[in-house]
C-alpha cells in the first residue's frame, strides 16, 4: 500500500488539488448565485455567454498557475536578499503578526496597483491582460479568467514590495504565512468585487473594494484605465486613478480582439501574428 501511494504521489496531489478546487467552486457558487439572483445589477445568469471559458480558466489557473509562480517568487527572494541590506528585509521581523498583516495588505496592494497599471499601459503586458477585460458579462467567475502570464505578473509585482520590506520571506519561520494569506484573503474579496451584485458600500467604499468599483474598471472604453486595486481604493486615489460614480457602467469588454476559446485565449497572447487576430471588437451593452 505504502508502496503504491510513494509510486502514485503525483497523481495524488493532482486529484487532491482538483478536490480542493471543486470545493472552493461549490462555496463561491452557494455565495454567490444566490446574490446575483436576487441583486443583480444586470438581468443574467449564471450560463451568461463565456460562462464555459470562465470555468475552464477556473480550473486551468487554480490547477497550474500557482506552480508557474513559485520560481520566480523564489528567485525575486532570493536577488533581494543577496541585494539589499538585512537591515532592510528584517525591519518586519519584530512586528506582531496582525500588524504584518495590515501593513503586507497595503504594501502588497500597492506593488499589485502598478502591476496592474502597467498592464494596462505596456501593451506587451495589455495584450495578456486583455484576457480577463475580454469578458462581456461581469460576475463572481469573471474573477479566475485570466492569462497565467498576466496572472503571475501582477502577483510577483506584490511579492516583490513584500520580500523587499521584510514583511513576507519564502524562507526562514513560518515562510509563507504572511504572503498566503494576504493572498488567500485577496482572492477570496475578487470573487466579490467582480459579483453582478448591485451593493454599494456608502463611504466605506473609499476603502474597501467595492463591485462597483471594479465593474466600474471593465467598463467597455470611457473608465477603464481607473480602479486598479483589487481590495484598497484609495490605492487609485493616492495615485490619481480612482472613479467611482453611482452609477453602473453601460457596457463591458474590450475592444481589442481576443478570441472566443480557451485555448485561443491561452495561445495567442503568446504569438498574435502567428494566429492572426479575430476583427470584430469584444463587448456588449447593459442596455441591450
Ligand atoms: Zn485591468
Ligand atoms: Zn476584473
């Protein structure tokens, strides 16, 4: 027996990661449908049009876009530390974990701001991004579409303040606590911003994420160079990016062509003029 679990370990790990992905895919889809059924912004449901594409980048990116991060996290870690001085990486250290926490939130978001800012400004990186902008119906599972290059990107930008200020270290004590939750509570808080859930949150949305203020950054042209923060909007405000209206925006998606399929969507990120671009714009109206 001891035998046959050592030989099939891999496989063990695989079907144990696809379990635990079917089960956060159960909790977020109780959470969520229900909302979006009873305060929709939108009329719609869960089988809106891409509905399969967000499910397969569900599956895809929480199968095998963190193994793609672990490399180069740990090499990001270890320049840094070669780098800078330990005076520097250690002024964390003493902390208690609640204020590491608070301070790796906002350091962290503010390394993932300008990730995301500079993939929407860099078009080498826009055109990864443009994956996740691509969906014309906003909601819960809109969160997990998108390209593993653009995924990593952003996430490694957040990684990179956190290793440099000492409040995350991948080695030493309780390596990656730190950064695993700040993740952990950061993917978990997207799911709700990208909701089609008509909430608004008064003046606490100056500080906390709200979904109107991330439809607000799918709208189709006008805004969507604003609302860069996935959980801290004064980030945008700091920066000059915030936008934040009360009203919801009229049309989502992006009107650089993207292709319908998954696989598409994977591939042609990375050789567009080897797989030729589709013409017609992506996008579509509340209105309609
Ligand atoms: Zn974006
Ligand atoms: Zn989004």
């Amino acid at each position: 027996m001891t035998e046959f679990l050592a030989s099939h370990q891999h496989v063990l790990w695989f079907a144990s990661n696809v379990l635990r992905a079917c089960l956060l895919l159960a909790v977020v889809t109780v959470v969520f449908a229900p909302l979006e059924h009873m305060f929709a912004v939108r009329p719609g449901g869960l089988f809106e049009r891409g509905w399969s594409v967000n499910l397969g980048w569900y599956f895809f990116n929480g199968l095998f876009t963190t193994l793609l991060l672990t490399p180069p996290a740990l090499l990001i870690a270890w320049l840094i530390h070669s780098t800078l001085p330990g005076a520097v990486t250690g002024m964390a250290a003493g902390l208690p974990l609640w204020a590491r926490m608070v301070a790796a939130m906002v350091v962290g978001e503010i390394g993932f701001y300008w990730g995301h800012r500079w993939s929407h400004e860099l078009p080498l990186l826009w055109r990864f991004h443009a994956v996740h902008h691509s969906a014309e119906h906003v909601n819960f599972l809109v969160n997990t579409r998108g390209h593993p290059i653009d995924l990593v990107f952003t996430r490694l930008c957040g990684l990179t303040l956190l290793y440099a200020t000492g409040l995350a270290s991948p080695v030493g004590p309780n390596p990656s606590l730190v950064p695993m939750l700040v993740l952990f509570i950061g993917s978990l808080w997207s799911f709700f911003i990208h909701a089609n859930v008509r909430w608004r949150l008064g003046p606490f949305e100056e500080i906390i994420a709200s979904p109107a203020f991330h439809h607000w950054h799918h709208t189709l042209e006008d805004h969507k160079d604003h609302n860069y923060s996935s959980m801290l909007p004064f980030i945008d405000r700091l920066f000059g990016t915030f936008y934040l209206p009360r009203t919801w925006p009229k049309d989502y998606g992006t009107s650089t062509p993207v292709p319908e399929t998954l696989i598409g969507q994977l591939l042609e990120p990375l050789a567009p003029a080897a797989l030729g671009r589709p013409t017609a714009p992506v996008g579509r109206s509340n209105q309609a």
